[in-house]
C-alpha cells in the first residue's frame, strides 16, 4: 500500500494541519475504497495516490490534495456528498462533486462525448482546480492504459491526444502535457512513435557530446564578465513534439536543433539578457533563429530567451535562457500560482502578469452559499482578468451544435496558436492559419462587421490574407462596409463565421 509519507516528501513548508488534513482523506479513501480493484487487478487506492501525488509534484495546495484523494468516492463508493462535508468541509466537497460531475467519458455516441467536454469547460471556468485534478486523473489512466480492452485504448489516447494535452498546454502545465502527449502518440501512432523514438536516440547522443564540450567553454565565457550566479542542466524535446516538428522539416532530423537544448537558469530577467549577449559575443548565432518569449511571452505565459548557436566544433545547439520563477512556469503553469498562497506562507512574490486571473478562478470562502435549499452552490466571481480564449471557451459551448463541437473546439481553442499585434502592440491570440477577417472579428463584431481593407506590416493586403506569427495588423473601417457569404470561406475561426452568418440573415 502506498505511504502517505511519500506526498509529504513532496511538499515544503507543511504545517502540521495540512498533514492532518492529507492524511484524514487518505485514510477516509482507504476505507472507503477498500475491497476495490482497477482492470490490472492493483488495489484502487493506487490510482487515487498517483493522482494526489502528481498534484503535490505540480505544488498544489493540501485541499487540492486532498480532493485528489477523494475524487472517485462519490462515484465509486457508499460515501454520500453529505460524508464529505461532515467529514472536510464544503470546499473540498464543491471540488470532488467537480470531478465526479465531469464523470467518465463516454465513447459511444457524439452528443454524450461532446456533453461530457462541455461539463470539463464549464468546470474550467468556476474553479480551474477541478480542471487539474482532473488533468492528474487521466495522466495516471494513460500511464496505466496498457490494462484498459484494445478496442478502448484508441479512443481514450485519441481524446487525450486531442483534448487534454492541448488543455495543458494552454494552461501552461508543460510537466503534464509532455508525458500525456507522448504516452497518447504511443497508441494513436505506434509505427511513428517507434521512429521517432529511434531518430530522437540518435539525435541526442550526437548532440550531448558538443553539449557537454560547449557547457565548459560556456561557463568559462560568462565568469569572465562576472556571472557565477546560474545553473544549467538539458532539456530533452518531448516525442510528439518531435515528431509534429519533424513534419514540417520533411522528416529530416538534421533540421531539428533542439531535440536536445542547453536550459541556462539565471537569477534575474536583466540576466536573461546580459547572459545572451555573452553567447551571441563568444559563438555565432543561426539566422532567424533567436526568440524573445520574454518580452512576447507564448499564449500559455511560456517565457524564455531562445537562441541556436554553432558550437564552432560542427555542431549546433539551441539554448534557452530564463530566470528560475520562468523555469517553473514553464513546467507547472497555472499550478504554480494556484497552489502560491499556500507554498509561500502568504509572502509577497511578483506573479508573471499573464497568469494572475488564475485567481479570479479559485473561489474562497464568501463565494459559498448554502442558498435557501441547503444544497452547496458556488457564487461565480468577476472574472475580467481572465483570459479571453478561457472565456470564449464557455460561452461557445453553450450554443455550439453538437455535429460541429468538436471539430470547432479542436480548431478555435486547442490548435497551434499564432500572435498578432494591433497597430499600439497589443496582443491578440488565435488559430493558426487565421485570416485578416478572423483578426477583425477578433477585435470587435462591430469591427469585423465594418472592415473595409487591411494593412499586414504596413502594406495594404486582401482580407482574405493568412496571418504569419508577429504580423502587425491593422483594420481599416466604413460605415457602409458590410460582411458577404464570400467571407466564410476565408475564416478560420467559429466566432468569426458565427458573426457573418448572423449578420447577413438580420440584414436579409
């Protein structure tokens, strides 16, 4: 049987009632579950331990936790919503009635699937905890796949491929989305995964031996100008995301530059750059290939300087260069900061600025009413902070027909992002392959509505024109402009043909 201990382990900072609160729904899941197996004949308490403990990995707080212990016994047990209050509180019970309201996917039948990930985007929306117990949920279900009926294990990787491993990476949770990704493209493509597998071997051994030859001459360079303070170690590029790359490089791994890069992790954003010109002074860089995520920060709040340099030895490394709350970021997202208050004894911090409606997110006490019924009820929060894609998100599941709801979802929300910028550099997030039109409409329905012409980085385009990543737009508006049926065809985005479609049949 699992140690609770092991959890602990996981966790600083833990006062003595957070251990006691852990380990009362440990023991209250260990009874309740007792006599409970999975398909793989293991107790069932050791799925609920490996998702409590993913949880402490990603620094969730004890309550999170502890619903992670709890989140099947509603379903699967004799414990009644009304145990769990008695027993915790109404908060943990609000968290694992989340869950079990998001129940398990059904996979016969498009409107019970789509019904199922409509509850998920609603849960996201009133308290985004939910969302990632549930993500540690079905990371254990992957890791245990190979125990699941053949004619299951297609559908249920396929969905994961599909819909929680975009949801992670939108919500910036590298850790889980690299291993959901990966363990996915294992069933979805075995025959690619295994190449891909071989290639990435091969790649990385050739790699490490200029890597480990660089990182000495690296350390010399950046002490001669005073930088002791920073730490490297390297980043391995996750299979799936090798493998989409790869297709767009025509399946030449001699393309690829970063199946292994050097992380360099500094104290300070000054640093960041200070380090950069350091490298850019001591090796040449490749053209075209250095990012700064720092000053753009990626749709999921990634920050990082990337540069790929030539090691002056015939190889080519990419290095990525952050400050340690960025490297965090980069592979606990949003979690980092929903678990903050508690792993940080209320102590003031800078939050990265794209994360804070987070917040907005997570209930707290005075959001709970018991209402005039007695049954628990959540009084939703303002969420003007929140990121429009998570708003947009609910609000579209609410009217989406349920023939084009997947499909929309996959192509609006959780497909590759590109970043354009209005004329004052403000950023605006959508679908790659979006148009001038979809742009528009992203602005404003009264924009979209009255475009008459466009300028894409200063010179006059089409409104049928793709947007490249960077682009700066601007629209160019008259009153008597009006949307046609020939712009359906060049929008890439449902709220953009939604607007069209509505527009033209009032004006009929």
């Amino acid at each position: 049987m699992p140690q609770i201990k092991e959890i602990f382990s996981l966790l600083s900072n833990l006062a003595d009632k957070d251990k006691e609160l852990i380990q009362k729904a440990y023991d209250f899941a260990v009874v309740a579950h007792e006599g409970h197996e999975r398909k793989n004949g293991e107790p069932y308490l050791n799925h609920l331990f490996a998702t409590a403990e993913t949880l402490a990995e990603l620094g969730m707080g004890p309550i999170t936790i502890s619903a992670g212990l709890l989140h099947d016994a509603i379903e699967d047990t004799d414990a009644k919503p009304e145990d769990i209050e008695k027993e915790f509180d109404k908060e943990i019970l609000f968290l694992v009635e989340g869950v079990t309201k998001l129940g398990h996917i059904k996979y016969h039948g498009t409107s019970r699937h789509n019904e199922s990930l409509r509850k998920l985007f609603v849960a996201m929306s009133q308290d985004i905890r939910v969302l990632i117990i549930k993500l540690c949920d079905r990371l254990h279900n992957m890791r245990t796949l190979e125990h699941v009926p053949k004619e299951k294990q297609l559908r249920i990787a396929t969905e994961t491929l599909e819909i929680y491993a975009p949801i992670a990476y939108r919500l910036g949770i590298k850790k889980l989305q690299r291993e959901l990704e990966d363990l996915s493209f294992s069933y979805v493509n075995p025959e690619d995964f295994k190449k891909v597998q071989k290639l990435s071997k091969i790649k990385r051994v050739e790699q490490e031996a200029h890597l480990d030859k660089f990182r000495k001459s690296l350390k010399k360079e950046l002490s001669k100008d005073g930088v002791i303070d920073f730490h490297t170690d390297n980043r391995v590029k996750g299979l799936y995301s090798l493998f989409k790359k790869l297709k767009r490089k025509e399946l030449d791994i001699e393309k690829v530059y970063d199946v292994l890069a050097l992380r360099i992790v500094v104290p300070t954003i000054s640093d960041c750059y200070k380090v950069l010109g350091i490298i850019h002074g001591a090796w040449r860089p490749l053209p075209g290939r250095i990012k700064d995520y720092i000053a753009f920060p990626k749709t999921n709040g990634y920050q990082s300087i990337h540069t790929t340099i030539f090691t002056g030895d015939g190889g080519i490394i990419e290095i990525q260069i952050k400050t340690d709350q960025m490297y965090r970021e980069s592979e606990y997202g949003i979690a980092s900061h929903v678990g903050y208050k508690w792993k940080q004894n209320n102590q003031q911090k800078k939050f990265n600025p794209d994360l804070l409606w987070v917040n907005k997110l997570i209930p707290t006490n005075k959001h709970w009413d018991d209402g005039a019924t007695g049954n628990l009820t959540y009084k939703a929060r303002a969420t003007t902070d929140v990121p429009r894609w998570v708003k947009e998100l609910v609000d579209y599941q609410k009217e989406a027909r349920d023939d084009k709801f997947l499909d929309d979802i996959k192509s609006d929300f959780l497909d590759e992002r590109i970043f354009v910028f209005t004329p004052k550099g403000d950023v605006i997030d959508l679908p790659k392959n979006s148009s001038v039109i979809d742009f528009a409409f992203s602005i404003h329905s009264d924009i979209g509505e009255h475009t008459a012409g466009a300028k894409v980085n200063g010179k006059f385009v089409t409104l049928q024109t793709i947007l490249k990543n960077g682009d700066r737009v601007e629209i160019e508006t008259k009153k008597g402009a009006k949307p046609s049926y020939k712009w359906l065809e060049h929008c890439k985005t449902t709220m953009a043909r939604r607007h069209i479609n509505h527009y033209i049949e009032t004006k009929k």
